[in-house]
C-alpha cells in the first residue's frame, strides 16, 4: 500500500449544485468514492471526456488550500485531524462572489468571480497551519515542480512550503480538465459553459468548512469535514 498524502481542501457541502456539478463533470465523487458517468455532452464522447478529467479525477473535486503533502516523520493522522477541528473551530463562515468558468493556462477550472480576501485569507492561514504536517519533498517531486516556468519568489516558496502558488501567488480555483490543446480546449469551453448554466450552481460561494482529503493507492477522498466555528 502506497504511503498516504493528505490535502487540505474547500469542498462545496455535498449535496450542493456545485458539489454535484463538479463532480460530475470530472466523473468522481470524492465524498463516496465512487466513479461517475459523465452528463450528456454534444462535443465529446464519454470515453474521450474521461481522457480529459483524469488528471483531476485523481484529486476529487476541490479548491487547495494546504496542496498534497506526506506527513512528516513522527506525526500520525489522528494529531492532523486535531489540528484540522481546532483550525476550523476558531473561524466564522463567510460569502464570496460565485464562480464562473475560466481558462487557466491550458486547462479549465471555475475561479470566484472577484477576488475574496477572505478566501485568500483562509488559504494562507492553512499554508502556515498545516506546514508542521509537511514530510519534506523528495528530489523526485522537486524537480517535478521545477518543470514548469517559476518565478524566482514561486521558487522560494516552492523550497519553504511544498508548493509554489501560495501566498501573494495564490489563485483560488477548481479544476475541471486537464491540460488540452487549443481546438479541445475551445471544445470543452463551449460545453461546460452551457452544463454550468443548467447546474443552479452559480450563487455566491458559502465558505463555512474545511475537508481533510486522503490518498492511498487510489484518488484523493474526503476523509473529514471540518465545519466552522463547532
């Protein structure tokens, strides 16, 4: 059995439109753990859309806060989720703008539709909160970062906390797809466009929990939630 990786995450409730829409376009639901079928789609055929969200679907639906980490020699999950009920508790549920659908490079994600200081808040508090948790990176995965373009301050913050988009980098967003060319990409665009505005998901976002999601030797699972202020 693979070493388990731990994230912290914002995971819409449940049972909410976004929740259920975003799961259902990257064909998995992390909270059951069960694979989905894909809606009905006009430009792709199911298989070749399953091609498309692989690389999400092993990350469940989410927006990181603290990205993928091992524990550290000598921390066990039980102190983690301590941490994790003792983070939330000290915080009060909040609003942002929705989501809308955005093209993020190569792939495509659903970003707020204005920036949410509390939100960016939120997710550097946990980038520090959490860090104690964090087994260093091996040389492996640190060169798999390096293969993107960094900044030299990604760099930095790449080298002190596991992950380069955090803090003054930090974009808050929820993947979709994986990374495509232009013609599939502008493909994908026209069709999430549309399943989105059927979804009722596009209300303010409600930001009143954390998840604790877990990898073993499948994709990433919610393992707790974490409501605000209990």
């Amino acid at each position: 059995m693979a070493e388990p990786r731990y994230a912290i995450y914002f995971a819409p409730p449940a049972q909410s439109p976004l929740w259920r829409f975003g799961s259902s376009i990257i064909g998995y639901d992390a909270e059951t753990g069960r694979d989905l079928s894909p809606p009905a789609m006009r430009r792709f055929e199911a298989q070749d859309w399953r091609e498309v969200t692989s690389e999400p679907r092993r990350y469940g639906f989410h927006g990181t806060l603290k990205a993928p980490f091992r524990l550290a020699p000598g921390r066990e999950e039980a102190e983690l989720r301590a941490v994790c009920q003792r983070f939330a508790g000290d915080r009060a549920r909040f609003a942002c703008a929705g989501v809308q659908l955005v093209t993020l490079g190569r792939f495509l994600a659903l970003k707020t539709v204005s920036t949410c200081a509390a939100l960016d808040r939120l997710a550097a508090s946990a980038v520090t909160a959490f860090d104690e948790f964090r087994a260093p990176m091996s040389a492996a995965e640190r060169e798999k970062r390096l293969r993107a373009p960094l900044t030299a301050r990604q760099q930095e913050y790449l080298d002190r906390w596991g992950y380069p988009y955090v803090f003054d980098d930090f974009r808050f967003h929820m993947t979709l797809t994986g990374p495509l060319d232009d013609e599939a990409r502008a493909r994908a665009q026209a069709e999430l466009a549309e399943l989105f505005a059927m979804s009722g998901a596009d209300g303010p976002l409600i930001v009143s929990e954390i998840s604790l999601y877990r990898q073993e030797d499948g994709p990433f699972r919610v393992l707790a939630r974490y409501p605000f202020g209990s």
